[in-house]
C-alpha cells in the first residue's frame, strides 16, 4: 500500500465528482419547451378568448366569453373545416396532402341536395334526409378513390395528384349543379342544419359523434398507428410489413368521406347545396392541422390537436365579427397564427434532434 493510500484510507470510496445536474436542468427545460409545443393550439386559443374578452368590456362593456350565443356560433363556424380537417390530419401524418378536399366538399353538397330531393318524392322526409348524406358521402369516395389510386399505385406525388382532381371535382361540382345553387325542400334537413337540443345545435353534436370515431381510429386502431409509421419512415414501415399502396388508397377514401360529410352537413345549414361550399374552406382544413400540432414532414399530429385549431380559427373569425372588424382581418390573423406554428414545430424538431435537409 502506497503512502497516500495509507494517510487517506478514504479516497477509494470518495464518489467522484459530476456535473449531472446541470444536464438534468437542462433536459427538464427542453421537456418543457417540448411540451408547450405540443400544448401550442390549447394556449393559442385560451389567449384569443382573454383577448378578446378583455376588448369586449373595454370597447362596450360587453362580455365575449360569458354569452352562450357566441359559443353556440364558434362551434357551428367550426364545423365545417373541422370536418375537412379530421379528414386532412390522417392525410398530413402520413406525410401527404389532400388539395382537392374543399371541391369535393362542394360536390358532395350538390349531390345531397339532389337525392335529397328526390328521395323525398317517394320516402318519409327523414330517411329522405338519411339517403342524401349517405349518397353525398358515396359520391365523395369516387375521387378520393382516384386520388389514392394516383398516388398509391402511380406514385403520383400528393401535391400534383389533389391538385389535378381539384380542377375535376370543381368542374363536376358546377356541371351538376348546373352552375349555380341547388336548394332543399325536405324540412328534416332544414332541422338537422339549423335545429338544436338542449340549446346545442345538431350539426356540432353529430361533428362530435363522427370526431370523436375518428380520434379512436387514429389514436387507438392498427390503421391509426401504420398512419403515423408511414409518416415517420415510409421505408421502415415498409420492411415492417406494412401494406403502403393499400394504406394510401384507403387514406384518400378516408379524406373524402370526411370532406363528403362535410358537404352534406353545408346543404343542410343553408338548405342548399353550392359547388363552391368548401373553397374558402381549404386553407382552414390545412391551417387547423398545423395550428394544432401535426407536422408538415409527417409522423406527428392528433384529432385533439387539430379540435384545438380549428376552434382558433373559428374563434378569429367570429371574435372579429362580434367586434365589428373588417373581414378582412381575417385571412391575415389566421396566416400570422399558420407562420407561428410553423416556427414552433420546426423549433420543437430541432430540439428532438430531428435533422432537415439543406
């Protein structure tokens, strides 16, 4: 035994020295700027609620927050581009994009108003009613099978495959309806459009109902979890086994029922279906998507998260109204709210160490 050994019978049980805090600090701070992230639609939307509340009592003393009217009227503004957005989300995850969603919004407004109609001539009013949304849902799945089949099996990329059938369904959208609106005379979708129970209106109970069988599908079945694989990595998930081609046509069917439900609950709001009904509505289905977490390169994205946007979007436009603001405004609240999320999911990525490339 050496001298020093002797003198310090101690030192080879002393515990070394280590600067592992600070690593620890430093991984709870990125944890909670991760968090905040992810959280990004939930605070978006608490702040324009606070904002503004406070500009209603300030400007005429008025309150934005307390009045049941305003909550009713965001909710039935939400509808819509929701339902083109739950569509939209499965679509981004994966790493795609679904440009042809408003169009075929319209053309399944038009096709509902149509059968509608004509089923009212021969059925009971309601299931009238019923055979009008399942056909203009049916009719939706027509070019979002196309879409998949462009992109599944012709590798056509998603941008330029929706975009052509963009132009096809607003053409077939206007020819149907012989360019201009078709309108409803069945008062049980009259009922069903403007109707509510409970002071809660019937198109924000059914868009729950179908949201909420969407949120399970994403987040609780096989199909849901392959979404987010193919979104993460299109090639591991094909060496795991994962059917892509199938998956992408089904995915496409998917985004079209959804903008067809959508359609059918428009010519049931306004009695009247419209080619047009979803064109203003595109921006907003992919728009409430990225404000509500989901990730342009794909593998990230909830339902909850895209409730969350299209609420804020809802809540902009309608709190703009309410405050007598020039529409206008709109488009430019919303793309400020697009460029913020954008940056924060690219910052979050940066922080998860995911890479881009240059």
């Amino acid at each position: 035994m050496s001298e020093q050994q002797a003198l310090s019978p101690d030192a080879a049980v002393q515990p070394p020295k280590h600067v592992a805090p600070q690593a620890d600090h430093a991984d709870v701070s990125k944890t909670i700027i991760q968090k905040i992230a992810q959280l990004r639609a939930w605070l978006f939307l608490g702040a324009l609620i606070v904002v503004f509340e406070i500009w209603a009592r300030i400007d005429f003393g008025g309150t934005f927050l307390g009045s049941p009217f305003n909550w009713q009227s965001v909710a039935v503004f939400a509808v819509a581009p929701l339902l083109l957005a739950t569509g939209q989300t499965f679509v981004i995850i994966s790493g795609g994009i679904d440009l042809s969603a408003g169009f075929i919004m319209g053309l399944a407004a038009v096709v509902a108003a149509h059968i509608t109609n004509i089923a009212g001539l021969y059925l009971p009013l309601p299931l009238a009613m019923l055979v009008g949304i399942v056909a203009a849902m049916l009719a939706a799945s027509v070019p979002g099978t196309i879409n998949g089949l462009l992109i599944s099996r012709l590798k056509v990329p998603p941008f330029i495959g929706t975009l052509g059938m963009y132009g096809v369904a607003r053409g077939a959208a206007f020819l149907l309806a012989a360019g201009t609106t078709v309108p409803v005379k069945n008062s049980s979708f009259a009922e069903l459009g403007n109707g509510r129970i409970f002071g809660i209106p019937y198109l924000v109970i059914v868009t729950i109902c179908f949201v909420l069988i969407m949120h399970y599908l994403l987040s609780q079945t096989r199909f849901g979890q392959h979404n987010y694989a193919i979104g993460a990595n299109a090639q591991a998930a094909r060496r795991a086994g994962i059917d892509i081609k199938r998956h992408l046509l089904r995915l496409y069917v998917l985004s079209a029922v959804c903008a067809g439900l959508g359609g059918a609950l428009y010519a049931a709001r306004f009695t009247a279906g419209a080619a047009q009904a979803g064109e203003p509505l595109l921006l907003d289905s992919v728009a409430a998507v990225v404000i509500g977490g989901a990730s342009l390169f794909g593998g990230s994205g909830t339902i909850a998260g895209t409730v969350a946007g299209a609420l804020v979007i809802a809540v902009i436009q309608y709190g703009l109204v309410f405050m007598n603001v020039e529409p206008f405004w709109q488009f430019i609240a919303v793309g400020v709210v697009i460029i913020i999320s954008v940056l924060i999911d690219q910052a979050q990525r940066r922080l998860s160490g995911a890479k881009y490339d240059e």
